[in-house]
C-alpha cells in the first residue's frame, strides 16, 4: 500500500511539473544563431519581471570580415576604386556589442513566451584595417578606422518554448543610429545618423 501510495505521488508531482513548467521559467540564456554565419556571436540573458513583462541584456564579440587574396583585392577596389596596392592586401572588421532591452509579451500565454515587442537600446564598438605590404616589402596600414555605433530600437519576435526549456526566438526590428568614426591615419573625426536594421534567430535554455 506504501508503495502505490508513493507511485501515485511521484505520478501527480510529474503531471503537475510537466504543466507547470513553462510558466516556472524565469531565466534564459541563448546565443544568436546568425553567428555561425556572420563570425560575431552574441550572448543574451533574459528575466522574466512579472506576467507580461521581461529584461534582457546582451554582449557580443567577432570578427564580422577578415580576408586576403582575391576577396580583400576586391574589398580593396570596392572601397577605393583601386588595386594599385595589390600585395599582401588584407581586410579586418572587428568589434564587439552591448544591448539592453524590455519585452512586453503580447500573447495570452505568461511571459517568457509568444509573441512579444521590445524596445531597447545597443552599443557597437568596430575596428576596421586595410593593410598591404609596400614597395619596401614592409607592412603598411591604409586605413584604421574605429566605428562608434549607438543605436535605438524596437523589435519584434516570437518566442517558442520546445521541450518545456528550449528557447527558439527569431526577431526582426529597425532603429535610429548615432555614428562617429574615429580616422586614426588622419587624426580626423566624423559623426552621423542613419537607419538600422536588426534581427537574429537565438537560441538557448531557460530555468
């Protein structure tokens, strides 16, 4: 009799764990899947804060582009009209970014999951290198430039929750970006506004 007592309780327990599982995740860590694709991998950690609502914040770090040969010959002639350097030429963009956000949560299901919008704010700080060997068989650096991107924005995504702890969140959203590039050859700086365009497809665990 202690024995099915037991079993029962173990079996009522599972059923209401099972049930109640999704709405038990408070937290979540994913990575932007687009990494893989783009070499700039982007670490996010979510919490949820009440029924509707959840914080997230990011940091992110790659190498967006870095090559030689033929395919920085081409970045070459793209950027100055121009393969008269053509030796040794290399491109290198790198960087990396800090983000911030609130989710409301739309759908009738409790946050962390649904359809959600977020408006947030990010940082995005890059490097970028032209360097070709000179005349002199000597290492030379056309350009090194350093990007300062702040950027405003809203997004929208749907949150799935799979196997009641896989997160899978495609977003897509656009925002207003405040630029300065920092010319370091020729001491010179620049500033500017412009569009972006955001989105990614993370993918982690809650608990």
């Amino acid at each position: 009799m202690r024995n099915l007592t037991l079993l029962l309780i173990v079996i009522v327990t599972s059923i209401n764990l099972n049930a109640q599982s999704d709405s038990e995740i408070k937290n979540s860590i994913r990575i932007n899947a687009l990494g893989l694709f783009t070499g700039f991998y982007e670490f996010q950690y979510e919490r949820v804060i009440s029924e509707k609502g959840a914080i997230k914040i990011g940091f992110g770090t790659g190498t967006l582009r870095d090559v030689s040969g033929s395919d920085a010959d081409d970045d070459f002639m793209d950027a100055f009209g121009t393969n008269a350097f053509n030796n040794n030429n290399q491109r290198v963009v790198e960087g990396f970014t800090i983000n911030a956000g609130y989710r409301y949560f739309f759908s009738h299901l409790k946050a962390p999951k649904g359809l959600y919008v977020s408006p947030g704010i990010q940082y995005l700080n890059l490097n970028e290198k032209y360097t070709y060997t000179d005349s002199n068989n000597q290492p030379s650096t056309l350009v090194d430039n350093d990007y300062s991107i702040f950027n405003i924005r809203g997004l929208f995504g749907y949150q799935f929750i799979i196997a009641k702890r896989i997160i899978l969140n495609p977003y897509l959203g656009a925002g207003i970006a405040l630029g300065s590039v920092d010319e370091n050859n020729s001491r010179a700086d620049a500033f500017g506004t412009g569009f972006s365009i955001n989105g990614g497809i993370d993918i982690g665990i809650g608990f």
